[in-house]
C-alpha cells in the first residue's frame, strides 16, 4: 500500500482517488473549493441543481459509461435528439445534417459540398497524425476552402481566441467536428446525453465510494506546496497542514504548477510554463421563453460579440428555459474586468437579438461564474510541447485538461486520465 496525496477534486482527480483507494492505496484528496466537482459541479440556481459550467455526453465517451455501471448508476443516462443552427443574417438556420447544410443560403453550392466531404470523412478518420502539424485555419481552408472558413469559422474562432485563432490545431478541431459527429442516432438526427441529475449524481456518487472505503477528503484546503528529498516527493503542504506521500497526483490547471513545485527543474518549470490558457466568464440564465429549438446556436454577426448559445433546457428538461452564455478570451483582454452585471446586459441583449420575442419581463433569473485557466490553447504539434506525465521527480505526476490533447475537455477524459495515473503508481 502508497500513501497517496491528489490534488484537485475535479472529474480527474475524483476518478483518480476512486481508482486509487479500489487498488487498496492509502489516499488523501485535497481540494481548495468548497465542494468537490471542479468544472462539473453543481451549484443551487433558484430552486435549480445545474452545473456551473456545461457538460453534455457524446456516444464515443466510454469512460464515463463505464465508470458510470462500477457505481452502479448505468441507468441514469439519458439520451435526446439535438440540433443545432447558425444564427447569420438575423435568423436562425439549420444545421449538422445533409439537409440543412444544402438548403443552407450563405454558401455556394462547391462551398457546400467541400465541406459536407471534409466533415464526413472527419467523422470516420481513426487518427489525426497526418494534419498535426497544421494550423485549424489551413486545414479548414484546404478542405472546405477559404469560403467556408470566411462564412462559418472565421468570427467564431476570433471571439473563442482573440489574437491566437489562427495559431490553433487542425487536429483538436477535426477531434471535436469527430465527437459531435459521431453522436448521432441517424446521418439526419444528432443525438446527444446527459446524466439523470445532471453531473452532480456521478460527483456525489465518486465522493461517496471513495470516502465509504476509507478516503479522505479535503475540502477548502488549497495546495501551497509539493516536498520533495532527494528528488522524491515525500508530501504536500496545504492550508497549513502537510499531508505525507509516497506519490502525488497533480490535476490543477498547468500555470500553478512552477510555483506549486518549486523543486522542478527549470526546464520542466518553462515547459508548463509555456503552455497557454484561456479564460471564461460563463453566465447563465433562467428565462420564461424558449430562444429556440436548438441546444447549441453558433453566432456569425459581427454586432453579437459571443460564439454562440447553449441552450441546455433542450437537452436536459428542466421547468423553466436554461440558457449558456460563455464569453470565452485571453485574460489580457480588456472585457475580462467588467463587472458581472455589465456581461449580464450584454448578454441579454444578444439573446433578445436572436429572438426579438423575449422581452425583459422573460428574464427570471442571471448567475456569472469565472475561471482563468479554463481552456488551453492548443497549438499546431501540441503533443511536442506537452511535458510527460511523470515529472523527473520521482512519485510525482502531473496532468490538466491540456493533456486529453488532442480531445478537448471533458469528463470521460478526466476519467480516463485519472485511472490512468492512479495505475501507474507503484506498490
């Protein structure tokens, strides 16, 4: 048996103690929020139990169905259709199936088909190597031509990573087109899941196996620092306590960690360093009336200054409509001081844009969560910048969601990343 130290009580770090303890490991999870979850917690939203930040379930994501039946909730999937749209030139068109990208009107009919072959045979590519080391933007262009990418990607991309949008992977962008794609129960219908709850009954369900067989949990304790002697960990330091290890898994954000372990090499330390980061303001809002039939709504006006709206309620039915506004940019950027209340009117504003029947008197209620480090920014041949897992301190591991590279973030990547290191350490 190892005394085990994770930090981070996210989807990764909960799926890595519960791993870790069923080995028979000695573990203590420790975690600077007040509740445990991360990105995938819940929070009280007018009566509401709904995630901070949202999450849906594609049909590929096999970690999540299969640590889903060890805790004995296999049945609490839930599966809908879903759509999407384009909101372009006032109104909302269709789109994510042959139909609708034919009867699309703001492209030319070689656009439309160039990019009906690149999204399909997408969608059927076992491996991404051969374009790893293109920009999104020249793949998109090579493939479905500078039309599409002018029309379709251009604004998005800009309003997602300002002044790096052109310095992102082909390969993490064909990964998401591959997901969404392939979650589907028909070429004509998407398809996509979401756990009876909400994310929460798999959080509640990790904390409550992982502490009945003798895990420890700390909530409010913020790591300060990782000990180490003669180039072995040996413990943690957090919230004033020391918490002694014979092996440390590391799930917070890449940025904290050359000052979370100072006992790095300096090479390592730049190598995190390096890695970049986006911010997300992500509001949410409870509204009397539908915005529409879609749950996701991508956004190419150059007046609305959001990719687009998520609107969740269209996927897990809730009472009242439920609406995702995310504002995502580099922290640098002037709109990441405003004010809560200032990205609220904002926000509105472009909802009532999209549907001028909402009035004012259909807003019910409006919550603003924020994250730094929410999203990082993947550049072309991302796998050369990413330092291995197991650091050149022994016993001492350390991964993000950078590391699911090139699939974007997600829970059934966290668990698979989290098993993954918890069985990488040895007895």
């Amino acid at each position: 048996m190892s005394r085990i130290v994770i930090i981070g009580a996210g989807a990764m770090g909960l799926a890595a103690a519960h791993r870790a303890i069923n080995l028979g490991h000695d573990v203590d999870l420790i975690e600077a929020d007040a509740v445990a979850g991360g990105m995938a917690a819940h929070f009280d939203f007018g009566g509401l139990s709904i995630e901070r930040f949202y999450h849906f379930v594609c049909k590929s994501d096999e970690p999540t169905f299969a640590l889903m039946r060890e805790l004995g909730l296999g049945d609490r999937m839930r599966w809908r259709p879903t759509s999407m749209g384009y909101f372009m030139k006032d109104r909302i068109h269709p789109w994510g199936d042959p139909i609708s990208l034919l009867r699309f009107p703001h492209l030319s009919f070689i656009a439309k088909l160039r990019t009906g072959i690149q999204m399909f045979l997408t969608t059927k590519a076992r491996s991404f190597a051969s374009i790893e080391h293109k920009s999104a933007r020249e793949w998109l262009e090579g493939g479905s031509g500078k039309e599409v990418y002018q029309t379709l990607w251009k604004r998005l991309m800009d309003l997602k990573f300002y002044e790096l949008a052109d310095d992102i992977s082909a390969s993490w962008i064909a990964t998401r087109v591959r997901r969404i794609g392939n979650s589907r129960k028909s070429i004509f219908q998407e398809e996509l899941g979401y756990i009876d709850g909400g994310s929460q009954t798999l959080v509640d369900a990790l904390v409550k196996a992982f502490t009945d067989k003798g895990g420890r949990l700390h909530l409010s304790t913020p790591a300060q620092k990782v000990e180490t002697e003669n180039g072995r960990v040996t413990g943690v330091q957090a919230n004033g306590r020391f918490f002694p290890a014979d092996a440390v898994i590391s799930t917070v954000p890449t940025p904290f960690i050359s000052t979370l372990v100072p006992d790095l090499p300096a090479e390592s330390k730049a190598k995190y360093d390096a890695i970049r980061n986006i911010g997300v303001v992500c509001l949410l809002f409870k509204l009397k009336r539908s915005v529409s039939r879609n749950f996701w709504v991508n956004i190419v006006d150059e007046t609305i200054d959001i990719p687009g709206l998520i609107e969740f309620s269209n996927l897990r039915p809730v009472k009242d409509t439920v609406v995702y506004v995310p504002y995502y940019m580099p922290t640098s950027q002037p709109k990441w001081q405003w004010s809560d209340e200032q990205f609220i009117d904002e926000a509105f504003g472009y909802i009532r844009k999209v549907n001028p029947a909402i009035t004012k008197a259909d807003l019910i209620e409006a919550k603003v969560g924020r994250l730094k480090y929410a999203q990082p920014v993947c550049e072309p041949n991302f796998y050369e910048k990413l330092p291995p897992i197991q650091t050149p301190i022994a016993g001492l591991q350390v991964a993000d969601t950078c590391y699911y590279y090139p699939e974007d973030r997600g829970i059934a990547e966290s668990i698979r990343y989290g098993r993954q290191m918890a069985e990488a350490i040895v007895r």
